[in-house]
C-alpha cells in the first residue's frame, strides 16, 4: 500500500474512530485517571521491561537469561517493525488530526500507526507467557494499562493499539519458536 492509499485509507478509519477516541479520551478530565496513564505510558516507554529484563536471571536462575536475552531480541525485532510500519503507512495521532481530542502526555514521535507501546507490551507478554507463565500473568494487568492508556491519553485510535497488539504477540509468538523453544 503506497503512502498516498495508506492515507486515504487512514482518513476514513479515522473518522471511523473518532466519536469512540473522543469519548476514551475525555476520561483525562479526573486526575486520578490521567496520572495513572501518565505513569503507565512512562513506564511503557520502555522502563519496566528494562528492570525486568534485567530481573529475570535472577527470579529465574535456570532459565532467566536465555529468556531475558529472547526479550531483548524480540524487544529489537519490535523496534525495527514499528518503526518501519510508521515510517511507511504515516497515520497522524488522534490529537493532531482533531483538536477536541487532548493529548495527555508528549508523544515520542509523530506517527500513530501501529502502537509501538502496545506492541513491545504485547511481545513481551507473549514471550512471558511461552516462557513463564506465572511472571507473564503478573506483567499482564500492565500490559492491558499500557494499551488502554494509549487510547485515553489521545496518542493513538483503537486501531492503532489493537494492530500493535496483533503484531507484537507475533512477534513474541516468532522469538520464543525460533530461540527460546527447546
């Protein structure tokens, strides 16, 4: 799909979402809920993952370190896909493309397609859950936060989350079958 079609086509998803982004999003007005996504979509950034990553060989001593180095390479193999993905299809965020919509926290970058959050999130919980379930079932109330607060801090559509979530579980699914299973 050439830019110009992916535009096109993203145009009319967006106005699609829109009433349903606005509606998530004016959820911002309590504090309490926007704090808690501030603090979630901070630690999505990548912080969490880093301090487990950096955890496991210890909670797992038989294990943990070949899981931890199968999360870093999944973590790099999520980078690069996302990346490309904005790169090449260029959704602007909800915020930017309407004004009604609030953006609760700066973004990253400038593009909404897909969620790159969401998608590290749901790669790292799918290898989690491959690999270790009972840590995996811990992380997941974080992983859901993570994809909610996308969506309610007006940086992505539905669409955007739900595609990174299909995406980085395969990821996830593709890193534990080729390096972790034994």
């Amino acid at each position: 799909m050439s830019s110009s079609r992916a535009g096109r086509f993203f145009e009319r998803v967006d106005q699609r979402e829109y009433a349903l982004c606005q509606r998530i999003n004016r959820s911002l007005r309590f504090t309490p809920i926007h704090n808690y996504f501030q603090v979630i979509s901070r630690l999505g950034d990548g912080w969490l993952w880093y301090a487990l990553i950096l955890v496991l060989p210890v909670l797992r001593p038989d294990d943990g370190l070949g899981i931890a180095l199968g999360m870093t390479g999944a973590g790099l193999a999520c980078a690069l896909t996302y990346k490309a993905l904005k790169h090449w299809l260029i959704r602007e965020r909800p915020f930017i493309s309407f004004p009604a919509i609030r953006c609760g926290t700066p973004p990253l970058d400038r593009y909404s397609f897909p969620s790159g959050h969401t998608l590290h999130a749901a790669c790292f919980n799918t290898v989690l859950a491959l690999t270790a379930p009972a840590i995996a079932w811990v992380v997941l109330p974080f992983t859901l936060s993570v994809a909610v607060s996308r969506v309610v801090l007006g940086l992505h559509y539905p669409s955007d989350v739900f595609a990174g979530a299909i995406i980085g579980a395969s990821l996830g699914a593709l890193m534990w079958f080729a390096l972790l299973q034994h």
